[in-house]
C-alpha cells in the first residue's frame, strides 16, 4: 500500500484513482478531493503500514504563488466546465516562514517513519525555489538516501529551479540481518530434484550478501 502524504491535485499521478494508493491532503478546497484530511505530521494510521510514501511538500513559504487563487475564482469554474486537469497547488501559503516550513518538513519526516514499514521506501520531491536540497536533507537524520533523480520536465519543475526526487529508507529500521539471513537461505536451496543433478551448479550466495548487507 502507497501513501501520498501531500496529494494536492494529484498532478504528478498519470493514475489519478490508482487502486493501491492512500491520497492525504490538509487542504479542503482542493478541487481533486484527498481520500483523507489530515495533517501529515499526526496522522489517523497504525505503525509500519505502508510500503512507499510519496512526500511532495511546499518548497516555500509565504503567499501562494497566486496560481491557487486565481484558480479558485475563475479558472476552477472554466477549466471545470471544460473538464480540463487541475493546476498544481504548491501549498507555500501554509507556512508563514522558512524556519516554518523546516520545522513541518522535521515532524511529518518523523510521523512517516513511524508509518513506512522498516523496509519501505520513502520517496521525497524537492525544488530548490528558496533552500537548497542539503539543507533539507539534514531534517531526515534517520533516513539514508538511496537514489537521486534530477527533474527536466519543466511541468515538473517550479520555473528554471532544480528539481529533485530522493529516494530514502529508514537507516536503522530497515531489514534485518536474521531476515536476510532467511532469505538468502531460502534462495540458495534448490528444488531437491535438481540438487542431485551434477549438472546443475549450486546457487552461491555469498556475492549477493555481501551487497545486501552494506545496507546495516
Ligand atoms: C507541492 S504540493 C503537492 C502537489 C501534488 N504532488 C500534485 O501532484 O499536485 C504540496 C501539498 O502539501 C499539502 N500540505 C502542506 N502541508 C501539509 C500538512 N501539514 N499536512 C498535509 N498536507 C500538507 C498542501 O496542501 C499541498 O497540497
């Protein structure tokens, strides 16, 4: 199961009512409902329950770049009546300042820790409008980072900034040895029928720990 912890109007989603995802959002007037209002850094879910978590937060703070509001008064009822896809609202009016906006970004990382399942991933969307990305990164102290991808898709971007996405799992949450352990076990047993063929090689798992296990 996948949460969308700031859903918006599910811009970046190709599915918009993808079977499998949880849609979050603390905003009412979005005009592409979440499935649950909330505020993400207290958030109405039992420990460890979801596999990946989508974190696409406000790069800013301040007034909303006035897309929203323009959107709300007039565009929502044309682009309405048309059937035409939503605008993306940044959600920068919710936060007053950037110490603001930090300290949210530090309490929701430690509310989807709690959720993400210790071997889940968290994926993490940020554009450098006002603080750049190592900033950010030094809230997500229990997290380590996996992979970065750079955004070129300027209807993924704000403007000519940089655009990211993390890839972050829990650094000591994660799988555990004895759980490797098994698993690899698991995978080195053959079906009985071939392991008493001469001709078919035992599978060697020791390449394979050694990788697994630069994660502990
Ligand atoms: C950058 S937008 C997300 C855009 C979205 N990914 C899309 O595809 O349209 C950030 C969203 O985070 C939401 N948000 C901000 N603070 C929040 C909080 N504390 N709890 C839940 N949602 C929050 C805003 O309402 C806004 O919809």
């Amino acid at each position: 199961m996948i949460l969308d912890a700031t859903a918006g109007n599910r811009v970046i989603w190709r599915l918009k009512n993808p079977p499998n995802v949880i849609f979050l959002d603390v905003e009412t007037r979005l005009p592409r409902k979440p499935d649950i209002y909330a505020d993400n850094r207290l958030m109405p879910f039992r420990n460890e329950v979801f596999d990946m978590i989508i974190f696409d937060p406000p790069f800013s703070w301040g007034e909303e770049f006035g897309v929203y509001n323009r959107y709300v008064n007039e565009k929502r009822r044309i682009e309405e009546s048309k059937g035409t896809k939503p605008f993306t609202y940044y959600g920068a009016d919710k936060y007053k300042s950037r110490g603001e906006l930090i300290s949210a970004i530090y309490k929701t990382q430690v509310e989807l820790s709690r959720v993400l399942k210790s071997d889940g991933v968290l994926m993490l969307k940020w554009g450098e409008v006002d603080i750049p990305l190592t900033n950010v990164l030094t809230v997500f102290q229990g997290w380590m980072e996996m992979m970065r991808l750079y955004i070129d898709d300027p209807s993924q971007t704000a403007g000519k900034t940089q655009t990211y996405w993390i890839l972050l799992c829990k650094k000591n949450g994660g799988i555990k040895q004895t759980d490797l352990t098994n698993m690899l076990s698991a995978m080195a047993s053959p079906p009985t029928a071939l392991s008493d063929s001469p001709s078919c090689p035992q599978p060697h798992p020791t390449p394979r720990q050694h990788q697994l296990f630069e994660y502990q």
